[in-house]
C-alpha cells in the first residue's frame, strides 16, 4: 500500500496519478496524465468531446485498466488493490447502471444489498432526492431527470469517500439540480472528480483543474488560474 | 452467498417481469418435438432415437436462455454495477448458474409432457425418475458452461454466434453422456434403472467444469 501527498505535502492526496495512459487499439485516449487531488478537495476535469474525460474517471472507478503509469486513490494502487476501494467510490457516470423493469426501489434496494447497506438509507435517499412517490415505478417509465434522481441515490447510497461525477446535473431541472446538491454537491464531503459539459459550471464547483487536450494535460492546477482564453482555447 | 442470492433475486425478478427467456426456451421446445413428430412421421420413438431427440431439443431451447443471459447487465449497466460493489465476483457465476438451471428446470416441466406427447416413447412413466436424474446433472453442466459461455459473448458483437461457436463443444460430452444415459431408459425393455457409468461421466463432468469456470470467471469480467 502507498500513500501519497500533495506537492505541498500537507494533506494526504485522496487520488494520485502519474504518467497514467490508456489506449483503445491504436487510438490513445490518455496519454501520460498526471495529477494529485488532496482529499476533500473537488477536481474539475475539462476539455472537448471524446477527449477522454470518461474514460479517466472509468479507470478511477475500477473499471478500466490504465495501460502505463500508476493510479492511486485513497492510498491504494490500482488496478493491483482495486477491490480495496471499490464500495469507497462512488460513480455518477452517463448510464444509471439502473434495470428498466425494477422500480427505482427494487434497484437501490439490490444497490444496498451489493454494497452492505441497511434498507433504511434507500428510503431516506429516496425522499431526499424526492422519488418517495414514485419509488414504485419502474425504471422504464420514468423521465430522464427523475432518473437521474435516483442514479444521484444509486452513486451516493453507500456514502463513498470519492464521487466521480460525469455531468452529474444533466437531465436535471434547476429545482432537482438543488434537491441533489447536499448528496454530490460542494457540501457532500466527498473527494470529488466531475466533468460537466459547462465548463462555467465547473470551475465554480472546483478546487483544482485538469484540461485535457488530445489525451494530454494542457493545464493541471488552481481553478482560480485558469481564464477565459484559454477556456476557450480547450474548446475551440 | 448472500451476494448471489442477491443477485439470483433480482434476475428471477426480472425474468417474472419481462418474460423474455421462459416462454420462448418452451415454446422452442415445443414446436421442435412438433417438427420431430411430423417429420419423422412416428407416433412413437424409442432407444436412441428419443433420446437424441429429447437432448437436441433441449439443447436448442437451452441456447436461447444462454444467449440472453447477461443482456440485462450489459445493455443496463448491471456489470458496472457489480463490479463497482465490494463482493466476490464469484458470486455472479453462481447467481447466473443458479438462474439458467432454474430456467432449465421450469422449461423441462413444459418439455417432458411435450416429449411424452409427441414421441411417447414406451415406459417413461416408469423411467421418469432415472430420467429426471440424468436431466438434473446435465442441466448443471449446461448452467456452468452457458454461464460461461455467454459471459464471454456478451462482451462481443457476435454473442448470437459465440455462444453456440463456443458452446457447443464445451457441451458436447454432457450431451454425449446424456444421450446414451437416457436412451436405455427410453426402451420397451427398460429396467428403469439408470446407467451408473453415464451418471458418473455426468457428475464428473459438472464438477471439472464448475472449478474451471470458478477459476477464470473473474477474468471474463475485466474490461
């Protein structure tokens, strides 16, 4: 087990990468990334369509192998440790990992159980994401942002030190964006890497900023030091 | 344990909701001993020639099951799911085996009135429990190697075609040993006894394929 810090070396870094690449066939996704992310900390990662955005918080999930270079988070090395973390991280990527034909209570209730969560949780998160209503429905004829609500109590059920949130609040109505703000938000607690197709969004939510610019890091560091131009520069 | 169990759960669940795999493995099942019937034009079969048709028709309804068996996790996320959860990934095999040989088990209640309707073969009243014996060890070797099998498929685009390409042969002793197991019993003169070698050959096989599908099913879940 190794544990890593900061570059000030004060607070334990959550999630350290460095040199990470990945590639799928010839196409090289991400190509030696580095970055480290102190714990409690929000990380906005940023850059155009197709960049690899996904694919990154996939790898911080488990879910993905990187091909070269060393991923660690919350002090275990992945994918070597990957079942040490895995139950500690939370993700909110683009599909609900919900079933269609299970009502949205049946889903979190198999979630709960996966992850060794008492059923009391699923029905506070079901009112806290204000799906107690329609928690009976399935999944299948909900609409998109109610099941984004519940994809929202899914990722959040098993109180993860890490969220990794792509485009967490798409779907979602300005109304239901701050019904889900106390679970993924600023406020959850949560070491928190998110993408968002606001770039605006984003930097607002972030301690830190990763661009990414055809599979490399064009800027890692403070959300604060990143501008207009060259926010306009990832994305032109 | 408790994880398959989990698992087993809602995958029973949503068979009960959808109907997706049950209705068409029996009617599969059905039309063939149709077919069989009209095409061999017998009113009875017996020996050999049953058995094999009973096996084949089997098999045909079983790869139905197999084919669909992990699209739920793929097409809904539920392999993400699983692997993002904390627990044994081991326990997906037995949950998946577990529900294809309760999928095998409940199509057999429709397939044997079926088989004894159509080919009335002589003494299957009598022979029933050897029968049911033989068809409860060669479902568990269809369980683990169409678990297996369609783990492997569903990762590619050609799964309708994997499955049986990969299938087939991995079956074709529990089909050989079913087959000549359940063909004496299929006779005029059957004991009712059934062939201790070819049950043997069954259990054996089961087991060498339930400890090879425990060894390398992790893998299979991997990206």
């Amino acid at each position: 087990m190794s544990t890593a810090t900061d570059p000030a070396g004060a607070t334990p870094a959550a999630i350290a990468i460095d040199r990470l690449s990945r590639y799928f066939g010839e196409r090289t996704v991400l190509r030696e990334v580095s970055f480290e992310l102190p714990a409690g900390q929000t990380l906005a990662v940023l850059g155009r369509n197709g960049v690899g955005k996904s694919t990154l918080l996939r790898i911080l999930a488990t879910l993905l192998r990187p091909h070269s270079g060393t991923v660690t988070i919350l002090g275990e090395q992945l994918p070597q440790r990957g079942w040490a973390v895995r139950g500690r991280i939370g993700l909110l990527g683009h599909e609900p990992l919900l079933y269609r034909d299970l009502s949205g209570r049946e889903n979190l209730i198999y979630h709960a159980r996966l992850h060794r969560v008492p059923g009391q949780r699923v029905e506070q998160l079901l009112e806290a994401v204000g799906m107690s209503s329609r928690a009976d429905d399935p999944v299948r004829s909900l609409s998109r942002g109610m099941v984004q609500r519940l994809t929202v109590a899914r990722a959040v059920l098993h109180s993860p030190q890490v969220l990794l949130l792509d485009e967490p609040k798409s779907n979602l109505d300005p109304a239901a964006g701050e019904l889900v703000e106390p679970l993924i938000g600023r406020g959850c607690g949560a070491t928190r890497v998110l993408t968002s197709h606001d770039p605006q969004a984003a930097l607002v939510e972030a301690d830190l900023v990763l661009a990414l610019s055809g599979g490399r890091a064009a800027y890692f560091g403070p959300a604060s030091g990143i501008d207009a131009a060259q926010l306009r520069e990832l994305y032109a | 344990m408790r994880t398959a169990l989990t698992i087993l759960r809602k995958d029973l669940l949503l068979e009960l909701r959808t109907l997706e795999m049950l209705p068409a493995m029996a009617m599969l099942a059905v039309i063939t001993f149709v077919i069989f019937h009209f095409g061999l034009s017998r009113d009875t079969l017996s020996g050999q020639l049953a058995a094999g048709e009973l096996t084949v028709t089997l098999l045909f309804s079983a790869m139905l099951g197999i084919n669909r068996l992990f699209v739920a996790e793929r097409e809904q996320g539920g392999f993400d799911a699983f692997l993002l959860a904390p627990v044994d990934r081991s326990a997906m095999l037995l949950a998946k085996a577990t529900a294809l040989y309760i999928y095998l088990a409940l199509l057999e209640l429709v397939a044997l009135p079926a088989f004894a309707l159509f080919a009335a073969p002589p003494h299957m009243g009598s022979s029933l429990p050897a029968l049911i014996l033989f068809l409860a060890l060669s479902n568990g070797a269809f369980a683990v190697i169409g678990t297996f099998v369609s783990a492997i498929a569903v990762h590619t685009r050609a799964r309708d075609l994997i499955g049986p390409m990969i299938g087939l042969p991995l079956l074709l002793p529990a089909l050989i040993a079913t087959s000549l197991g359940i063909g004496p019993l299929l006779t005029v003169h059957a004991s009712g006894s059934p062939s201790g070698k070819w049950l043997a050959v069954l259990a054996l096989y089961d087991l060498f394929t339930a400890l090879l599908a425990y060894a390398v099913f992790d893998f299979l879940l991997e990206e």
